[in-house]
C-alpha cells in the first residue's frame, strides 16, 4: 500500500492524540499570539463604551447553561469587567433557568474586583419563565415582569432602577446565549420596541446571526471563545479567553495540514487507482 | 397774563407721550421682580403622544409663546410645566424648557390615566399666572403605521398561500420539480436490497409538532412502501415516544397500501432514549451490529448529526440526509452521499404526498420569493438612480 | 481539604472517563455515560417543575402568584389559571387512543398562539428586514471594495433562493443562477462548518483548563 492510502486508512486515535498535545502543550509553553479584533466584537465594545457612567443600566442576560462556560463566561466576564471599569451600571437577569446560578457567579465575583455594591451598582434580577412573555413584557413594564430583584427586594425600593421603565431607558441589552434565545431578544424586543440588542453567543451559532449584524438588528457580536478574546483584548485584561486562543491556532493549524495531507491523499489515491484501471498501451 | 415757555409746555407734552410712545431709556429699566410678572402662555393644549412604539406614556404638551418672550419687561427665562391629576390640584413640575420653547413632551405618564398639565413662564424672579389644560390621557397606538409593510406582505403570502391550496383541493396539476435528493432515497434503499441488508430510517430528534418531524414522517411513507414491494427489513429509531406512535401507524399503512400487510414488523419502530447523546450512542449501536447498508436521517438533528454520519461512513453505508437546521447541514453534506438541504426537506415531502396544504404552502413561499427578489432588484435598480425611499419604506424601525 | 476540591476532582475524573471513549469503548465511560443520563433527568425534573409547572400553574392557581410575586393583572381569578393548565393535561391525552383526538384542540390553541404571536415580528425580522438588506447599491461612488462587496453579496442572495424555487426546473438562465447558489452555500456551509469545528475545539480548551486548575488546586493543597 502506497504512502497516500496508508495516510488515508491512519487509526484516528493517533489523531487524537496530536489533537490532545496541541490543546495541553500551549498551556505550559504559552505562545503569546497576537488576538486581532474584528469588526462586530469592536462595535459591540464601542456600543458599550458609549454608555454614561452612573446613569441609565448595561443590561445583560445570562441565557446559557453550563455545558457551554468554556466560550460564554469569558464573554460575560469580559463585558462585565468593561461595565464596571468605566462606573457603567449593570442589571442583569436570565432567561435560562440553568444560567441562574452562572449569572450570579459572574456578577459577583466581577463586582468584588472592582468594589461595586448591589442594588447601588449592580442589580441582578434572577429568572423568570417564559421567554418570549419576559421579553414582550419588558417593552411595556419591567418592574410588571420583575417586580422584585432575584434576593425579594422591591424594584421600586432601588434607587438604580428609578425611572428604568421599558426598552426606553435601556441604552443596550446584551444576550450571551447558546439557544435561540437570542431570535426572541431581536424579534420581541428590537422589532416592535427598538431596543437596541447586541449578542455573544457560541461559535456553531454565529454564522446564523451574521444577516442580523448585517441589517443592523444586532448592535454587535462575540462569536465563541474567539470573540472572548477580542474583547479581552480590547478592555486590556486577557482571562480564559486569550488563554485559549494559543491552543486554538495550534489546533486550526493542525487540522488545516490534516484537511490539506487528506485530500491530496484522497485524490492522489483515486487518480492511481483510475490510472492502475486503464489498459496498458 | 403771561403764558409758559413753549420749551416747557414741549417737555410737559413729551413727560406725558412718553409712556404712550414707549420712550426707552427715558426711564429706568424695572428690576426684575420688582415688575408685574410675566404674561401667560396661550393656546395651551396637551395631547396623546403618537409614536411608532408609543406604549401610551407619552403626552405631547404645546403652547404659544408668552407675549413677554422675546424682549420687553419681564423678559421670560424658562417655562415651567406642571402636572396634576386632578384641575387645580397643585402639581408637580414634570419638566422646564428654554424661551422660545413652545412644546414639551412628557415621558413616563401612566397609560389610561387622566393628566390636568398647566405652564407658566418664568422670568427669574416671579411666574405668569399658569395656564391649565386637561384632562388628557395617555392611549396605547391601535395600529402602529409604521408596520403597514408586515401587513401587506403578510397579506400577499397568505393570500398566495390560501390560494395554491385552494386550487390543489380542486385538483389542480401544481408543478414541483422533481427534488434529486429523493432519487438519491429510493437508489440507497435499492442498493440495500441487492445487498440483502436493512435499510435506517432516523425521522430526527424533534418533536411531534416540528414541521422537520410531519416532513419526515411523510418520505418515511414513501421508504416504507419501497421496502414493503421489495422485502427489505426497515429499521426506525425514535427519540420522542410520540414520534414512535406515528411512525408505527404511518410504517403499518405503508405496508398494506403496498399490499405486504404481513411484513411489518413493530419491533422494528424503536424508542429509544429522549436524551440526544444516549439516543446517538444507541442510534450507533445498531448501525454497529445490524449493518444496515442504506442509512436515512431525515428530519430535525442537532449536534448529533455528525455521530450518526460518522459512524455510518465507517460501516460503508450509503447515506442519505436531509435536515432544515442550518447548523448541521455542514456536517451531513460532508459525511454523507446526498443531502437535502434546508427546503428542499419541505419540497421532497409536499412532492411525495400531493397533499393539498403542503402543495400549497410550498408554491406560496416560492412565489414569495419571487415577490422578495422583485422588491430587491426594484431597490438595486432605483438605488442605482439615488432614489432610496422605495427600500426605505420597507424599515420598519 | 476544601468540599469544593473533592468535588472538583470528582468532575474530573468524570471528564477523564468520558474522553477515554476516544481510546476504546470501556466501563469507565459507560459508567459516566449513564451516570449523566440519570443525573440529568432528575436534575432537569426538578428545574421544570420549579422553574415552569410551579409559576405557571401552581402558583397563580393556589397563591394568585406568578414567578413568585402577586399577579397584577386587574380581576384575575384563580381559575384562569386553571384552563391553560388544564389545555397543558390535555395534550397528554393522546396516549389514550380512545380519547387522542381531545388532545388536537389543546395543540391547536398551543401552536395558533404561538404562530399568531411569531408570524409579524418573524416576517419584519426574517423577511423584510433581510429584503431591506439585501436592497444595496451595485455602484458606490469613490469605495470599489464596497460596490465589489455589494455586488457579491446581491449575486449570492439571488442564486441561493433561486436554488430553492421549486416551481420551475433549473434549466437556461434559472439554471445557471441555481448553480451560482449552491456555489455560495457551500461555501457558507464551509464557513459554518469552520466555526463549528472552533466551537467544539473551545470545548475542549475549557475542559482542558478546568484539569489543569484541578491538578494545580491538587498541586497547592499537597505543597502546604
């Protein structure tokens, strides 16, 4: 059997395990190379960057569940550490009943960085069922949907939430989601109220909201760990975002020599078995 | 007797014109305050607020000017609006504008509550008498005009709809091309056959209300006639217990339709797990042990559509797929020998059954299209000649 | 030694014996493969019952409640919430063949509210706002990338609905616009493909960096 069919009949656990030292090699070797930041993870930063200190909330829904933490955290970190950094209030709720426990996580643990006060700085509204209720509702009255924050105090006994009624006074919602979730953010929010929507989601769900970002339904968009990255880079404080991206250039590399060695082999071994086919002359 | 000067008796005169004639400067200015306030505003009105999202919190509120603004005594600073629930009840000041404002709007009203608002100029040191009107109440719009487009199109589609529908009760001869997918189908399952081995058919992973799930259900029949006539074995795994109901009385039909009522077997039609990576561990299980040699997954598929179609590319199945989820489309058209893509899923099923409603919604959103990329070349066209309002008229925001 | 670190380290191994599927099929990823089947089931038995069947239909029933604070709607009374949860039982009346057809009027209220609910923001947002999008200039005065882009763009919207326009074979001019269509869905298909492909490979990245926190929390309690 010739080099190119041996290649084509590998046992892919030997695959695997290049895979498996690409992911865990840059961790201890870390490379440093460079994020470069693409235009929708920069729009979304800008529409952030916009916001007045101390006055109308960033609010951000945390409307994904734990399986997909490796690339949604780091963006709600990352959006979160930029909030806080220029005095921008945040009000942040779920949609997701598993994204309870991951809102509050991320809230707090970010707060605690740079000294921010629940219910002065921060107010986190917890979870309510029925997404497209919750999102419809907010457009008439938020406090009707939420009347009380997720730890039972009254919204109208917050000074933050003061004159917050509707999409009105909402100057960006960001979605982080790994469902379609984020169709019922721009279809029940931005179509009929104007709400101003930007998203992170994951990378499989990126490329479906792309038309969005192109029609300017969406104000920006983190697609993956990647963006993560970008916006890690943009705020200057690289976490689990830049951490990964070594690992993942190594690995899209690996497998861009992978795919290219596979169809010269493919064809190489078709052309040789067509030629071997032919009669001799 | 003497008379006076004519220079006296010609100040005397002046003394006594000048307030008549509005001499300036012969007198001092009076300090502010000190003077008469300044005079209202007229015409004061206060209307429901119409916007485009006007959720009914919003009343516009006009006036004309004071006839103090502008110059003169008592020069008008500001004005003041005030609102109230009830005429005469002193109210709270909602808003101040600049001179020479002459409206306001207040935001945050109740909807469907009555609002007195009254205004007055203010000078700096003292208020014109207010001016009051009401009572006005904020309504929520009936229709929002600026979605007329949604309702046309809206309109257009399901008249088209309704239409083809129509006309396919009626008997009407609707073409549909033939979608090449489904030759693909019935060469996979004829391949089987030669071979002697069982045919897969995994109708998705959705429920029993997903459109993917009713088109896949409907091809299922056509399979199911197939391997009746040709005695071929038809394997069914299910993820949803309500989907294997339906596929056992669309399978068990199938079979008599073709006239082998007897070679149905129920064992075949399978429930297996509800959660999506049991249901593909046990999907790859059989594909490992029964060697089917023609694999179908047609139907709604999330992220293990790629297990199906890598395990079956490694027992040398042919396969065939077809799913609407955009998302995994990649993964079959690589793994797999034919794929339908996204409509075409819609288009195999309403071509297969010639049921009147599938038939028709099929030819409604096709000639949807046709009206969607009408309306774009028109848009391209005049945006070629500067004219953009035509596209304009189609933002709804 | 810290609870959070043992049951980090439980989830590690757990992590450990599901990936060594990749070597060979073995009990220790049988075990964790059943073990999150089960786990999940109850645990997603409990969220839906708090987080849906509890505000939904117990608590505006029972406590005039909906997620967890007084219903403010003006006159609602306890049975109102009775009949959607009632429509809720019906569905499941298909199990019984007797009385199966019952459960289409609670399907058919279900799927009429929703579509009636979707059908105007789905064609603005789906439709006309994509329409709108797709409206742009060929020719940009003084931006040639701009103008190449747009024109891209417009030639690939019109070959891919081409391509699914069912009513007329793809033969002639329809046939050549249907073959630039499927061009252009390939291409996003590779394109999507590319990103699932970095969606899972950040998966596993994070999966990779949990161990190693694990192995260093492991690491530190050993060095005090």
């Amino acid at each position: 059997m010739g080099l190119l069919e041996k290649f084509l009949q590998i046992d892919r656990r030997w695959i695997f395990l290049a895979i498996a030292i690409a992911v865990v090699v840059p961790f201890f070797l870390p490379m440093g190379l460079p994020v470069v930041v693409t235009k929708p993870v920069r729009d979304l930063y800008n529409a952030v960057d916009a916001i007045p200190p101390n006055s109308e909330p960033l609010f951000i829904s945390v409307d994904y569940a734990p399986s997909t933490i490796p690339e949604l955290d780091p963006m709600t970190l990352a959006v979160l550490r930029h909030a806080f950094s220029k005095d921008i209030r945040v009000v942040a709720l779920t949609l997701d009943p598993a994204g309870y426990g991951l809102a509050e996580r991320a809230l707090e643990s970010v707060a605690r960085e740079y000294g921010k006060e629940r219910n002065k700085d921060y107010v986190y509204l917890g979870f309510q069922p029925g997404i497209a209720a919750v999102v419809l509702g907010m457009g008439t009255d938020i406090k009707g949907v939420f009347p009380e924050d997720a730890y039972g105090t009254p919204l109208s006994e917050i000074p933050m939430m003061d004159g917050i009624r509707n999409y009105d006074q909402i100057p960006l919602l960001i979605t982080m989601a790994s469902s379609g979730v984020i169709e019922a953010w721009v279809i029940y929010a931005h179509q009929p109220y104007g709400a101003r929507i930007g998203a992170g989601v994951t990378a499989v769900m990126a490329t479906d909201y792309y038309p969005f970002l192109d029609t300017g339904q969406l104000v920006g968009l983190l697609g993956g760990m990647r963006g993560a990255a970008e916006y890690e880079e943009l705020i200057k404080h690289p976490d689990a975002g830049v951490r990964g991206m070594d690992s993942q250039s190594v690995i899209h590399v690996l497998i861009i020599v992978l795919i290219v060695l596979g169809n010269i082999a493919y064809f190489g071994s078709k052309k040789r078995s067509q030629e071997a086919k032919e009669p001799a002359a | 007797m003497r008379t006076h000067s004519p220079l006296v008796g010609l100040a005397l005169i002046l003394a006594l014109c000048a307030p008549v004639f509005g001499a300036e400067g012969e007198t001092a200015p009076p300090a502010p305050g000190e003077n008469a306030p300044p005079d209202p505003v007229t015409l004061l009105s206060a209307r429901d607020y119409l916007d485009n999202n006007d959720n009914g919190d919003k009343i516009e509120v006009t006036w004309c000017l004071s006839a103090d603004d502008g110059g003169g005594a008592g020069d008008v600073l500001e004005y003041r609006i005030r609102r109230s629930s009830g005429p005469g009840v002193a109210g709270e000041v909602v808003g101040t504008v600049p001179a020479g404002t002459t409206s306001f709007l207040d935001e945050g009203v109740e909807p469907g509550e009555a609002y007195y608002y009254d205004v007055a100029a203010f000078d700096g040191g003292s208020e014109s008498a207010p001016a009051e009107t009401g009572p006005v109440t904020g309504r929520r719009n009936f229709f929002q005009t600026s979605r007329l487009p949604v309702l046309v199109l809206a309109a257009l589609f399901f008249a088209m709809v309704l239409t083809f529908t129509r006309l396919a009760q009626r008997g009407a001869n609707l073409f549909v091309r033939r979608i090449p997918g489904l030759t693909a189908v019935e060469e996979a399952v004829g391949r089987a056959t030669e071979m002697g081995r069982p045919v897969l058919y995994v109708p998705g992973i959705g429920e029993i209300d997903d459109i993917q799930t009713i088109a896949s259900l409907t091809i299922l029949s056509h399979v199911a006639k197939i391997t009746a006539e040709y005695e071929t074995p038809l394997i069914v795994p299910t993820a949803r217990s309500v989907v294997m109901s339906a596929a056992e009385e669309v399978v068990k039909e199938a079979y008599a339709e073709a006239g082998h009522p007897d070679n149905y077997s129920p064992d075949n039609i399978r429930y297996l797990s509800d959660a999506q990576f049991a249901f593909a561990g046990a999907v790859s299980g059989i594909m490992l042990r029964e060697r089917p040699a023609a694999n179908l997954y047609l139907g709604a598929f999330w992220a293990e559509s790629l297990l199906f179609a890598e395990t079956g590319f490694e027992t040398k199945a042919i396969q065939v797929a077809g799913t609407a989820n955009v998302s995994q489309l990649p993964f079959f058209v690589t793994a797999c020998d034919y794929t339908l893509i996204g409509e075409e899923l819609y288009a195999a099923s309403a071509y297969l059954s010639k049921e009147p409603k599938l038939l028709g919604s099929l030819k409604g959103s096709d000639w949807m299209k046709v009206v969607s990329i009408g309306i774009m070349v028109l848009g391209i066209v005049l945006s070629l000649f500067g004219v953009t309002g035509f596209a304009g008229w189609f933002f709804t925001q | 030694m810290q609870v959070t670190l043992i049951w980090a380290t439980l989830a590690a191994i757990l992590t450990l014996a599901v990936y060594s599927f990749l070597y060979k099929d073995n009990p220790f990823y049988k075990f964790a493969e059943h073990l999150v089947v089960g786990v999940s089931a109850a645990y997603y038995l409990v969220i839906y019952y708090y987080n849906f069947i509890d505000p939904n239909v117990i608590s505006p029933i029972f406590k005039l409640e909906f997620g967890g604070a007084p219903i403010r709607i003006l006159g609602m009374q306890w049975w109102m919430a009775l009949i959607p949860g009632l429509l809720g039982l019906l569905l499941y009346a298909r199990f019984f063949p007797k009385i199966g057809w019952v459960s289409r009027w609670a399907l058919g209220i279900y799927v009429g509210g929703y579509s009636g609910l979707e059908i105007a923001p789905v064609m603005q947002a789906r439709v006309l706002d994509q329409i709108r999008g797709g409206s742009l200039p060929l020719v940009v005065p003084h931006d040639p990338s701009t103008s190449f882009t747009n024109i891209l763009l417009v030639v690939g919207l019109l070959g891919t609905l081409t391509y699914f326009f069912f009513s007329l074979k793809h033969k002639g001019v329809l046939g050549v616009l249907a073959r630039i269509g499927i061009v252009y869905i390939m291409v996003g298909f590779g394109a999507s493909f590319g990103y699932t492909v970095m969606s899972r490979i950040s998966l596993l990245i994070g999966r990779v960096d949990f161990l190693r926190q694990v192995a260093d929390s492991w690491i530190q309690w050993l060095a005090t």
